[in-house]
C-alpha cells in the first residue's frame, strides 16, 4: 500500500503493528512551578554510547493537534527519568497514559512511589527496576500536524539498577527482568524466561555465509533460513570428525530401504532438531556424513 493513500490514523495502525516490539519509556517530569507528570511513551530507543543517549517521542494527538505534558515540561524543564517498565508493573503504567488534566499527579492516579533523583529534578518510580536520569539535549520537532513526532533526545547522566537483575559480580541477568513492550492497538508482549533465546553475533569471526554452504544444504526442501543461518556462521566449513557418534544418525544410514532422496530428508529432518536444540556441530557431522554416504 503507498501510504500517501492513507489517513494518518491508518498510517499509525499499520505502522505501530509492524514496527514493534518497542520499549517502554515511562517519563517523569517537571514543569517550572514544580508540578510533576508521569507518562508512558513506546516510540523510544537507544541510539548511543558515547556519550550515551536514548530518544523518546511524545506526538502530538491525532485528534485535536494538542501536545502532551510531558513534552510541555521538558520545554520548560530539560530533564527527565525514563523508568523502565517491567511486567509486575505494565497495568499501573497503563493507568498513568489516562489523558488527566493538568497538575495531577499520575504517580498518585497509578499507585506509585516517588523517589528522589541523584542528579535530576523529576522523581522516579520507586517500583520500576531500572531508571535513568537524564538531561534534555535537544527536542526536534518532527512536523506541525496531528501525528506528529517530537523527538526528546536525551543524555543518560545517571543509571540505577536493581540488585535483583544482577548476578553476583555485578553483571545483567537478562531472565530476571521481565520487561514488557509494546505492540499494535492494545496488544503488548512480555519477555519471559521462557521465550529468550541467544543468537551468537558473528563480529570479528565472520561465517562462512550460507552462499557458501554445500548445494544440497542451501537448497534444502527442510532446513529452513534460521536453520541455514546458524549453519553458515561457523568460520570455516566443518570436516567430518572419525570420533563422533550418533545412534540415531547410524539407524537412517543403515536402513536400506530409504531411497536417496528419503534418506537426504531423514538427515536434514534431523539436523533440523539438533539445530532447534543449538547443537550445530552435532548437526554439521549428520550432514556432512549425509554428503559422503
């Protein structure tokens, strides 16, 4: 669809849903007569490390063009502490984006606790597992109509973490903290334990890519992308090890009753499950005796 087709509601319907999960930035604030507002916003990222900064976008309502407090409090006062949102947390910080008039108090509305900043003026939210305090480097306003952006660019001057998070010698533990992020309409996603996952980053030791993969693996009518993918990040192709063994790969080679072709979709069948499970060189020795039988 060309989306100068489209209205600007339908552009943001598509758009939130497919450009998601996004990160929560739950922002408090302070106008200059010291009234505070906290407010939840998922157009926010990280986007540098020298120095370090993040970047939230508070839009202008779709329906009136009005602007919200929090972007009217950090014209006023360039700070803010953008509050992590975690799971335990995510329907208080639902009830803290209600569109209140101005002068009341969210942290109240919502149920949380105010702690003091180190450096910034804004409170934080004492529940929240993560905070950063920030000051306003620049606001760019993205356009003049309903829809439109303002980005908050923000330097982090301050970061508090939660002992909970972190393991004894002071690193993350990423299964410990059960962030939340925003999804299309009212959908929302939890990461969990459960579903995180490690995908190894090829840095300086490039793979060999999945160009350079045997013809019969790249072309296989099994092995999907992401199985490929974990293949052709090893650094150099493999070569059969005389020292491995599997029962289960010794039972397809001697059952002679399988075809060429059956027996290819057998080995990539069950190379398939290895990779699921993330042993990639088992799965590579099933596949090169595959090659060689």
């Amino acid at each position: 669809m060309n989306l100068s087709d489209l209205t600007t509601a339908e552009k943001q319907y598509y758009l939130q849903h497919v450009v998601a999960p996004r990160p929560i930035c739950f922002a408090s604030t302070i106008d200059n007569e010291g009234r505070v507002n906290l407010s939840p916003f998922s157009f926010f990222n990280m986007f540098s490390s020298n120095p370090p900064v993040v970047i939230f976008s508070p839009s202008r309502r779709l329906r009136d063009n009005t602007t919200k407090h929090t972007l009217q409090n950090v014209m006023e006062v360039p700070e803010v502490v953008i509050n992590i949102v975690t799971w335990e947390m995510v329907q208080q910080t639902s009830l803290a984006s209600g569109e209140y008039p101005k002068g009341i108090d969210e942290f109240i509305k919502a149920g949380f606790t105010k702690e003091p900043a180190a450096i910034v003026s804004p409170p934080m939210v004492k529940e929240s597992k993560v905070k950063l305090e920030c000051k306003v480097l620049e606001i760019k306003q993205l356009g003049t109509e309903g829809g439109a952006g303002n980005l908050v660019i923000c330097e982090v001057l301050c970061l508090h973490l939660a002992d909970s998070i972190l393991t004894g010698d002071r690193k993350f533990d990423q299964s410990k903290l059960e962030l939340v992020a925003r999804l299309g309409g009212d959908w929302y996603c939890r990461i969990s334990k459960e579903n995180l996952f490690i995908v190894p980053k090829p840095n300086v030791l490039l793979g060999i890519g999945i160009d350079a993969l045997p013809e019969s693996i790249r072309n296989s009518r099994i092995l999907t992308g992401n199985h490929l993918g974990k293949l052709a990040n090893v650094q150099q192709l493999p070569v059969i090890d005389p020292a491995f063994h599997d029962e289960k790969m010794r039972n397809i080679f001697e059952n002679v009753s399988l075809t060429n072709s059956d027996a290819e979709s057998e080995i990539h069948a069950y190379s398939a499950t290895l990779l699921d499970e993330n042993k990639v060189v088992d799965a590579w020795q099933v596949l090169l005796r595959g090659l060689n039988r």
